[in-house]
C-alpha cells in the first residue's frame, strides 16, 4: 500500500524514529537507518492498522444507516396510519375524519 507523507511528515516521522532508538535502546541511528525503520513500518505494520481503521468505519457506517432504516420504517409506519385517519404522537392514539373524495 502507497501512503503519500508531506515532506515535513517524512522529516518529522525519521526525527521520532531517531528519538525512540536513542532514548529506549541507547542507539544512535542514522538517517538512512532510520528511513529503512520507516519503510519496514509503512510496508508491514501499517496496513495492519489501517485495516483495523476501515473495520472499525465499516462498523460506525453500518450502524448509522441501521439507524436510519428504522427513521424511515417510523416515518413509513406514521403515514400509513395516518392515511387510515389514526394518528398516533407521543404514544397517545387519536382518529381523525378522513373526507372523502
């Protein structure tokens, strides 16, 4: 996968990754070190997450047109009621004439 980075995100991403060696394992890596580190990330560890991210918006998407469909099925639901001249708000039923035409 082909993850497109600033070039200040690039610089920023190497500077990290320089820190994190330096200050955890007490190694002073080199740019091209550090640009190899990045690479074996954006290669193998990074599509793990990013499909865990389109999982999970899978998820949200699907429980918000679940939503939307039961919106709908209440508003389908009110008409036809109310087409028979029975309407029905806040869970008190009341009938109304219907004219006939």
């Amino acid at each position: 996968m082909f993850y497109k980075l600033t070039k200040e995100q690039h610089e920023q991403m190497i500077e990290e990754i320089q820190y994190f060696f330096s200050s955890e394992r007490d190694e002073e890596l080199s740019e091209f070190a550090a640009e190899r580190v990045l690479a074996f990330i954006k290669e193998s560890i990074a599509p793990h997450f990013y499909n865990m991210a389109v999982s999970d918006a899978k998820i949200v998407i699907e429980q918000q047109m679940m939503s939307m469909e039961e919106e709908i099925l209440v508003l389908v639901q009110r008409l036809h009621l109310f087409e028979r001249g029975i309407w029905i708000a806040n869970g008190i039923c009341s009938y109304a004439a219907i004219p006939n035409n």
